[in-house]
C-alpha cells in the first residue's frame, strides 16, 4: 500500500508540475485583442525594465509553422523609440504568462507595434540536434519592407575605425545585423558569477580580442535545469547548429533615429556558448564553451615605423568569418599608416589546418583613402568555400607590411622580335610594362614553339597578371585538390604567359595532363570513362616583377608550315 500511495503520490506531483508549467505560459489561440500586460528589456545598464504592451491580434501562418502575436507597446519612452534594434527576444506576458519574445518590426511605422514569436515554438528548439548551417540567407530589405522583418541586431564594434564601421554597415546590412561604434575587451572576459535573467541583454560574439565584434539582443527564457537560454525571437543568421560565445551584456544608452533606434551597448562577462540559431529564436548553453579561430596579426608601417602585434579570435563560419577578418584587418591598417596615402601591402597568411599548413604571400596596392584589399583574405573565403567541406582552422596568422608608396604597373603591350618562328624553337616575347611614375620597361621571356603539331598554323600567348591568371591545376577532385590549387595560386605581382597549343589535355580525378598525343588520349579517355575531362593544352610561363600588375596583351606569330 505505501508503494501504490507514494506512486500516486509521484503522478500527482508530475501533474501538477505540468499544468503550473502550462499556467505559465499561454499559446497565441488564448490571446484576444485588448489583452494588456507587459515586457522586459534593458534600456541602460543591465537590470531589466518593464514596458507595456496591448494584444493587437494574430497572424496565423505568417511563418513556416509559425504564427506571430500583434502587439502594441507603451512606457519606457518606447512612444519616441518605436521598437528598439537589440530588443529582439524581450519576453512578453499576459496576465504573468509568457507568450513568447519580440522579433519583428515595420520600418517607419508611426506606432510602436512589434511582432512576438509565441513561446511554444521557442520551447521546441531547446534540445534540437539537427545540420550545421552553410551560408546565411541575407534578409531583403529596403523598399519592400511592406511587412514585419526581423528586428536588426546591433552589432557592437570596439576598435574598429569610423570608415569601416560605414563599410560594415552596408556589408552586413542584408544579414540582419546593423554595424555600430560600441566597446569591447582588449583581454578575455571573466566567467559572470550571476545567472542570465528574463529580459536580460545577452550577447553572441563573432570576434573578441584586441578588437570585438558582438551581437547584442534579449534573453527571453532561462531553463537552469537544462543549462539553457532561449533568445532574439528570430534567427541569427539562421545557422543552424553553430558555436560562438554567448555573453552577459552592458547597455549604455539607446540611440533614437527615424529609421530604427538601437541598443548601444558592450560585452561584459561570459556566460557560455550560443549553440543553436533556428527560425524562432537562438539557444545558448550556459556550461559550453565556443570554438573559435584565434587569428595573430602584425602589422608593419615601413615610413612611419609603427609595428604593432593583434590577437583576436573569430568565429568559425564559412561566409562571416572571412569578412569579419578584412574588416578587423581594414582597422588595424588604418591606425598603423594614413589613409590619404597610397600604400603598397605585402600580405603573409599562415593557416594552421587540421593536417596541413597553406602559406601564401601576396601584395596589393591601396589608393589613396581606399579601405583594405578584400583580396588579402581570398584565400580564406576559398578555404571556407570549398565544396568538398571545410578544412578544420587551427589558427590563421597575418603579417602585413605596409610602405607608403605605389608600386604599380600596367600591362602596355606584347611581341615577338621575329616576323616568323620555327616549329621546336624558342621564341622570344618582349612584354612592355609601365610602372607608375617611370619609364617604360621590358621583360624578354622565352617561349617554346609547339614542335609535335601539323595544324597549328600560328603561336598565340596572352600576358596578364597573376591576379587575372587562373592556377595551373585541374579541378579539385577533394579537399586536398582544392587546398592545393589554393596554395598554387599567382601573385598578383606575377607576369603569367598563357601559351596556346594545338595538342590536347585531359584532366583525370584531380590531374592536369598536357601535351598528350591522340592515341594516349584514346585511351586515357576509354579507360577512364567519366572521370576523363578534355581539357585545352595551355602552358604557362611565370615571371615575378616588383610591382602589382594590371591589364592584359595579346602577341601572334606565324608558324612555318614545311
């Protein structure tokens, strides 16, 4: 008898757990219009303050499997605010209930009414297992802003310069993250003894270090049992299963503005790691740490010489990390030399892989008040692209060296000091090259005349730079393939020769072969079935320059024809 008396009693418990739970909250088929209650959000500091809010009505369906709750919001000068960027997530009751968090806005409306994403849809994303997200799908706005969009998260910059902060903010833009001057944490944030709050500013850092990046919204439920924080309402960038550093957050002041007001605000301590960005909201998980790529970057002002060292590390993303890191690049270059100067960069980029080590050198000219070359990080951007997965970063190092100086030159024209050449012979290309500020040069480059052809009638050789010149290697068969044509690109100093040939190529699982006769491309072709590609046969001559190349020429010559 006391063992069915204490199973009953266990029931009954469960139950009542459940339906205090329920009481708790409410589904948006409660809700009616004129309901009132309230909101909580930061508006400066870190304790949350309360606003009110009116249920308008519900959009049934307004998102896959998602029904969005109406509200109009009064209090906390939200009547000159209208809804704020950075109170994504705010949790809102009725009648002490929660229903879910604010997400969405209008642009310009006159009201302050915002859209909530009902609570139960949060809750079904708390354990999720599921894909890693690739790319984030950028956000349309702008003129079609008819309806509700996701509230622009603020993105909050320390150590980036004014100039590129502007850059940023038309970058990022279209990802949903609005780009502004904030403050960061020359050194690592100390783990937060206090738990995160209902209402409570959180944050998700995409870099931290020397200089920070970090993205600022609202906690909208704390599960402390599970070790789990729900927030934003609405995606990140809708990554799916992601690691990046979830921090307690410091607001110092909401900026008013006609288009969309925003939560200025900075990074104040840890407080675990951001796990999950799905439709409804993001999930952090208090005990988890974040994976991140550290990244040293020393930058060198030879006229000036200013010599200073940065450690950062960035978040580990295939489409963000990459503009993350030219634009940290883009800032700390702007303090080093002056940004009314031409300057010459010299770029050494060491990527630490799982298995490998790429090192690439490179160099690229900046014009007078021109931002950093996005060029100098392509090599990541195709690491992170590759469509055979990506490559585990262990770490990335830059060294930049800067002269304030131009050292470019143009690609004026290209010939063959003979009227006719000879089949097997070697030719001799004259490329004229005109360096910025001096006299015309010439580079004389051998060039072996094709002698195994009987239908080439004329030898014809293209000369462009390194940076217009495609790598001498088939299309990657696999992640090495691909990290290989990565680490065998030109420099953009290069004075590449592209040599046509009569004869055929052929590339076969990851090879390039040239020169072939008919008969070994008969067979390579039969054996080989659809893994054999023909491929044109064009040999390249590489010659290094001291400048940064630009412009294209074309030589013909005859052949004699026996």
């Amino acid at each position: 008898m006391r063992a069915i008396r204490l199973l009953l009693m266990s029931i009954f418990g469960c139950l009542a757990t459940i339906t205090a739970s329920a009481q708790e909250m409410l589904r948006p088929d409660q809700l009616t219009p004129g309901m009132k209650g309230y909101g909580l959000s930061v508006f400066r500091g870190t304790k949350p303050e309360r606003f009110e809010v009116e249920i308008v009505g519900t959009l049934k369906n307004a998102l896959p499997k998602q029904d969005m709750i109406l509200i109009k919001m009064s209090g906390a000068n939200l009547e000159r605010h209208k809804v704020i960027a950075g109170m994504s997530g705010s949790p809102i009751y009725i009648d002490g209930k929660l229903i879910g968090a604010l997400a969405y806005g209008w642009t310009f409306e006159n009201d302050p009414l915002a859209g909530v994403t009902p609570i139960h849809n949060m809750l079904a994303e708390i354990d999720r297992t599921g894909e890693t997200g690739g790319a984030p799908a950028p956000v349309a706005r702008g003129a079609a802003e008819a309806g509700p969009q996701p509230l622009l998260t603020p993105l909050s910059l320390g150590g980036f310069s004014p100039r590129v902060i502007a850059q940023m903010t038309d970058e990022f833009r279209p990802f949903g993250l609005l780009p502004v001057a904030g403050g960061g944490n020359s050194g690592p944030l100390k783990r937060s003894s206090a738990d995160f709050e209902p209402g409570g500013a959180i944050g998700v850092q995409l870099i931290r270090g020397d200089l920070s990046a970090t993205a600022v919204g609202t906690v909208s439920y704390v599960d402390k049992k599970r070790h789990r924080v729900l927030a934003f309402g609405h995606p990140f960038f809708q990554a799916g299963l992601i690691s990046a550093p979830a921090v307690h957050a410091e607001v110092h002041i909401v900026m008013s503005s006609l288009m969309r007001s925003f939560k200025m605000a900075s990074p104040i301590a840890e407080g675990g790691a951001m796990i999950g960005d799905w439709q409804s909201c993001i999930v952090a998980d208090t005990t988890a740490t974040a994976r991140m790529i550290p990244v040293a970057a020393r930058v060198i002002n030879r006229g000036s010489g200013h010599n200073e060292t940065y450690s950062l590390e960035v978040l580990d993303h295939p489409v963000l990390t990459p503009r993350l890191l030219v634009n940290a690049l883009a800032s700390v270059i702007e303090g080093a030399s002056s940004s009314s100067q031409d300057t010459t960069l010299r770029v050494a980029l060491t990527a630490e892989l799982s298995d490998r080590v790429l090192k690439l050198t490179n160099t690229f000219f900046n014009a007078s008040g021109g931002l950093f070359n996005a060029g100098a990080v392509m090599p990541i951007t195709q690491m992170f692209s590759s469509p055979f997965g990506r490559p585990q970063v262990k770490r990335i190092e830059i060294i930049v060296d800067a002269t304030l100086d131009r050292r470019t030159a143009d690609i004026k024209r290209a010939y063959f000091d003979k009227a006719q050449v000879e089949r097997g012979e070697t030719a001799r290309l004259h490329v004229v090259l005109k360096p910025f500020g001096q006299p015309e040069v010439t580079r004389t480059i051998p060039i072996a005349v094709p002698a195994a052809t009987d239908t080439q009638r004329e030898l014809v050789v293209v000369v462009t730079s390194g940076s217009a010149a495609p790598p001498d290697v088939a299309v990657p068969d696999n992640l090495n393939d691909h990290l290989n044509a990565i680490q065998k690109q030109h420099r953009s100093t290069d004075l590449v020769v592209l040599v046509q040939s009569a004869s055929q190529g052929l590339q076969y699982r990851g090879r390039l072969l040239k020169n072939l006769p008919p008969s070994a491309l008969s067979v390579l072709g039969d054996d080989a079935g659809r893994d054999a590609i023909g491929a044109a046969d064009i040999q390249q001559r590489v010659t290094p320059t001291d400048w940064v190349l630009s412009g294209t020429a074309v030589a013909r010559v005859p052949i004699r024809q026996e």
